[in-house]
C-alpha cells in the first residue's frame, strides 16, 4: 500500500524560522498580554518579597520592605536623634474602637486591603515600614510608610507610599475609607527602643524623650507618637521600636 506522505510544515506556524540566515520570530503579543505578564512579574516579585518577609520577620529583619528614608541631623545620646524626613504621600484611615488592640487590626486591615489590590486599577503596591501610632485629631508624624493615631475611641492610621510614587500616580482607593493625602517634611527627635509595643510602654518612652529634649537645644513642638517597625509575631527583644515628637531649634 503507497504511503501517504506526510503534510508539508506550514510555514506560517507560530516559532522561529530561518529566513536568509537569519532567525525570525513570530509578530509579538499584542499590548494586553505585554501588561498582563509585567503584572504577573510584579505579582511574583511582591510575593517573594512577602515569603522572604515572613521567614525573616520573626527575628526582627523586615527582608525586602523599603523604609523611609532621612537624614541625621544630630545625637544626643541615649538613643536619641535628631532626623529630618523628607515629604511622603501616605493612604491613612480612621477607625472608631474602644481597644487599642482591636484599632490597630482593623484599620490595618482597611488599608491594607487598598495596597493589595482594592483600588480603581486592581494595582498591587509594595508595603512599607514602619507603623506610626500616635492621637486622633493632632498633628501627625510625616514620612512613616505606616502611620497609625490611637485616642479616647478612635485610632488613625497610615500607610506611607514607597518614594517611587507621586500622587497622580497611585491608584483611586474603593473603600471611602481609606484616604491618599500629601504630608510635608518634618524634622523629628527619636528615641529607639525594644520590647513591648503596649500603651503603657509606648507612653513611658514618650516621657523618657520629652524629658530628654527639656536639656538639649530643641523644642518638641507637637505629639508624641511611636514608630513600630515589626509585625507582632516578632521577637520582642529583636523588635526595632521607635518615639518621636516634631521639634524645632530653641
């Protein structure tokens, strides 16, 4: 029986081909499926960056999560600096709860839910550190990628944008909640500490700083707040805490 022969390749197939010594490719995909993949990229990326974060966190190392970034103005000693942070864009939301514990976890949770997609264009935004916690209704601290305001009931909180953004450029939030707000440079004493990250301790530090600067050659011209750089599950001798209050020269 003759053997039918084989169908010829069609040489319009989708891969490369070889045309007068040169390899030539099928056309390219179109637009969509270009943005489509440099999403998937980022999407990988973040979540490297989280499982690196999560692995790592417990030990008091935020792997990958970029931190404001300022300039050392002067020490003081005892843990205390004078720094002067440039101005940064940030998503905040205001919680209404009578527990510090339950405040923190929600509005967290509100504005996280914006960075991780719930916004106009479904965009993913990289997290940032640190926390800032300070009271509603009071000037708040600038440049913490994460700020957060406790009061009597209420508890305000923000998340700092990374520097790469510009406020045109972040995506519209869905929740009515969450707000993008622009906050101008600040020049703040700090004063690091490790451990608890309780009203009582938080309090207490804030004290050891006003009372530090009451002999140096600034003012404390505003709120104290506290700037918690680790998730909870961290070690509490590894955590990197932080008050601050905005200052002036005398």
């Amino acid at each position: 029986m003759a053997r039918e022969d084989a169908p010829l390749p069609d040489p319009e197939a989708a891969g490369p081909r070889i045309t007068d010594c040169r390899v030539a490719f099928p056309p390219l995909q179109g637009a969509d499926s270009v943005v489509k993949e440099a999403g998937m990229l980022e999407f990988i990326r973040q979540s490297m960056t989280l499982i690196a974060f999560g692995l790592a966190s417990p030990f008091g190392v935020n792997a990958g999560i970029e931190e404001s970034k300022y300039q050392v103005v002067q020490k003081l000693g005892d843990g205390i600096e004078i720094r002067e942070y440039e101005s940064r864009i940030v998503a905040e939301t205001t919680i209404a709860s009578t527990g510090t514990d339950m405040a923190r976890s929600e509005g967290f949770d509100v504005i996280a839910r914006y960075i991780f997609g719930a916004n106009q264009k479904k965009q993913s935004i990289a997290m940032t550190a640190p926390v800032e916690m300070a009271q509603v209704g009071t000037t708040i601290a600038m440049n913490m990628p994460v700020e957060a305001q406790n009061g009597s009931d209420a508890m305000a909180m923000r998340f700092f944008m990374p520097a790469s953004y510009r406020m045109e450029s972040l995506p519209t939030p869905t929740d009515s909640r969450v707000k993008l707000v622009e906050v101008p440079r600040a020049r703040q004493a700090v004063m690091h500490f490790t451990g608890s990250t309780s009203d009582a301790a938080i309090a207490g530090k804030a004290r050891q700083l006003l009372e530090a600067l009451k002999t140096s050659s600034w003012n404390a011209v505003g709120p104290t707040s506290a700037y918690l750089y680790n998730p909870p599950w961290t070690l509490p001798f590894l955590r990197r805490n932080e008050v601050m209050v905005a200052v002036a020269a005398r």
